[in-house]
C-alpha cells in the first residue's frame, strides 16, 4: 500500500478515535481543512512539518503514530 494512503488511514484513525471532525482537527493543527482532506484521503503528499502539527493535534507522538503501522509491517 503507498505511503501516502497509509498516513492518510491512520491520521483519520486516529482523529475519528477522538471523535474530531475533519474541520476541527484541521482547526487545531492550523490547516486548512481541503489539505487534511486530501492528505487523509492518500491524495497529498504531507510535509514532516505538517505531519508535525496532525500529530500534535492529535495529542499523540511520532513514535505512537507510526507503532500501529510497524507492529501490523512485522506480522
């Protein structure tokens, strides 16, 4: 699966787990809500930046965000 879609998937995981719309993550990650759409839906390629602020958003870490997609890669 491309990288992209796999972000996408885990940042609308994530966002969903803590019950936020698209627009109220967007709100406080200081985007704009057709960016977190697009980058949500594999269509975006997300800057380590911007990546950055989703995550922070998500009251989560880097290591957090990615451990779901490494412990699925190693089964």
């Amino acid at each position: 699966m491309d990288i992209k879609i796999k972000v996408g998937l885990r940042i609308r995981e994530l966002r969903k787990a803590l019950g936020l719309t698209q627009e109220s993550l967007a709100f406080k990650a200081d985007m704009d809500k057709t960016y977190l759409n697009e980058v949500e839906n594999g269509k975006r390629n997300v800057s380590l930046v911007n990546l950055q602020k989703i995550i922070l958003a998500l009251e989560t870490t880097f290591a957090l965000f990615f451990q779901e997609e490494i412990d699925s890669d190693r089964a």
